[in-house]
C-alpha cells in the first residue's frame, strides 16, 4: 500500500487528529461537552425509571407533585406546565401534557445523536463510494455521477428534506428486503443521509482526482492492478484523512437538519421526543414556559458548537497549511 510521499501524511490522518485534538484546549472542552451529553443521553432509561420514575410518553395532566409543602398541579388549569423544580421528578419541569423535560431532553438526545450518527455513516459510505468511483473512473462515470449530485445540490436542503419526509411519513420506503416504516427514526437517518450524500462526493471526488495522477498509482497501473484493488490499497488510503475531517462537519449538519426537519414537522413525529420536536413543543408557550424551548435549544446549541469546534480542529490537524477550508470540503449551498 503506497503512502503520499509529503510530510503531512508521515503520520496517520487519526492520530494526527487526535494529536491536535490533545494540543487545543477548546477542543479538549469540547469532548468534555459532547462526552457528558453522550453519557447523559445513553443513561435515559436509568434517569427515568430510577430518579423521575415516568417514561417520556406518559402524560401527567392531572397530577400533582409536592412542592415546598403544597401540592402544586403539574400542569395548570389555564395549560402553563409547571418550571424547574431541581429535584428528581420534573428537575427541568413539565411541558403542556404533563411530561417530564428532563426524562424527554435525554431520550431526545437519544434520538438525535442516532438520527445523525447513522445519517453521517450513510453519507460517508455512500458518497465515499460515489466519490472514488467518478474521481477513479472519469468519463461516462464521472459525468453520470457528477449530474446526479448537481441536481440534488441544486434543491435546497430544507425544502428537499421537508419534501421527503412528508412524502415518506405515511408509506414509509421500501428498498429491496428492506423497509423502513413511516414514523420510524431509521427513516430519518436516511433522508438526512441522503441529503448529506452531496457534500461528501463531490470532495473526496476532487481528493481522488488528485490522488489519480500520483505516481504510484501509475505503477500499480503498470504491474497490473486490478481497478478494485488499486481503489482500495492505492486511493482509499490516501483519501481517507479527507473522509476523517468530513465526519464531524456532516455529523453537525446532520443533526442541525435532524432538529429543523422536526421542528417543521418533517422528521421525528411526535410524540416521540427529539431536540426538534421539543423546541416545537415550546414554542407556543415561549412567554409563559419558556424552559420549554430555552432547554433543549441550548442543549442543541452546545452540542453543534463542541462539533464545529473540533471539526476545525481535526481539519487544521490534517491540512496544517491551510490549503483546504470548510468551503472546498463541504461548500457552499
């Protein structure tokens, strides 16, 4: 397997990222941030059954909960929810059925960081492939491939995602052996996927025109490679630290997507919890209880904030010289 003979590549691109992520101290807070965000979501089901003692569904309309010796309606009779309370049952109040905002800002977080983690893997897969194939191929290939992705650049992504999700929110989509029901959280990640494909292809297809001319990939052209394997030991390797600076910008678009398409109600329906269908929930009662909004959009904020941090980190670890900038490896739309 050939290596670029620079010196930028003498070192893996993952250990040049992770070194630069050890010498950065915003970025040290930043996975500090993202890792108590990370934890805190996995542990939902532990916080709910153990501490808040209600599940995320269950709607508290009627109840009552002791507050300072009085009994203080959960929600009132004019529908404002009860605020912050700062012990186990409602630590951060209730919404306007009842429910707990803390049990649903975790398994919210639950909910969006697997919609945009399976969302990134898919447009990473995908448009990793695409991009090597049209980047390798050239011609016929590369023009096929290369029209296919400017009509999907040409939609804007939040009327396309918008478009999709209603279209696919009843029917679901049926992809060979494999269905994804209407409703289902599987079916998001994959219209945010295929919505990301775009911003991954058409950079690792300029990578991989560049990696092309290189010499050893003649050589192995000349000792008789067979086009498979030249992709994989020649090109892929020397693509991959592009690959590796992608993923955290697509995984911050992802999930800012995921909230959005929520929030207009294309994505999560309700009343499964996500970040975006919570802020929709708020948003109605923004005066009255504005902890409804004001949580789960600060959670969201932290959360894109810690990866645009380290997306600019792991990028600047992996081209010192600054001959890529977020707009050549994502660009503009």
């Amino acid at each position: 397997m050939s290596v670029l003979p620079a010196a930028s590549a003498a070192v893996s691109p993952w250990r040049a990222a992770l070194r630069g992520v050890r010498r950065n101290k915003a970025a040290i807070l930043s996975v500090i941030a993202l890792a108590l965000v990370i934890l805190s979501s996995a542990g939902a089901p532990l916080y709910a059954d153990h501490v808040a003692k209600t599940g995320p569904l269950t709607n508290h309309l009627s109840d009552y909960i002791e507050l300072d010796g009085q009994s203080t309606p959960v929600v009132e009779y004019d529908g404002v929810p009860i605020g912050p309370t700062y012990t186990g049952k409602y630590f951060l109040g209730a919404d306007g059925n009842g429910r707990d905002v803390m049990v649903r800002l975790l398994y919210g977080g639950r909910n969006s960081l697997l919609i945009g983690l399976s969302a990134t893997l898919l447009s990473l897969l995908v448009g990793g492939a695409l991009g090597i194939l049209a980047g390798y191929a050239r011609g016929a290939t590369d023009g096929l491939i290369s029209r296919a992705l400017d009509v999907l650049w040409a939609f804007p992504v939040i009327l396309l995602g918008s478009a999709l999700g209603a279209a696919t929110a009843l029917g679901g989509i049926q992809l060979g052996p494999f269905a994804l029901s209407g409703g289902s959280i599987w079916l998001i990640a994959f219209v945010v996927g295929l919505l990301n494909i775009v911003y991954i292809a058409r950079p690792i297809r300029g990578a991989v025109l560049s990696v092309g001319e290189q010499a050893y990939v003649e050589a192995a052209r000349a000792q008789g490679a067979g086009t498979f394997r030249i992709m994989r030991n020649e090109i892929f390797p020397n693509v991959s630290g592009t690959l590796l600076a992608l993923f955290p910008i697509i995984l911050t678009q992802a999930i800012a997507l995921e909230a959005a398409l929520s929030f207009l109600g294309a994505g999560v329906k309700q009343p499964k919890p996500s970040w975006g269908t919570m802020l929709d929930d708020g948003i109605d009662t923004l005066l009255a209880a504005p902890h409804l909004t004001l949580v789960p959009g600060g959670v969201l904020v932290v959360t894109i904030l810690a990866l645009t941090v380290l997306s600019d980190v792991v990028r600047d670890a992996l081209d010192p010289r600054g001959t890529k900038t977020a707009e050549t490896l994502v660009g503009a739309r």
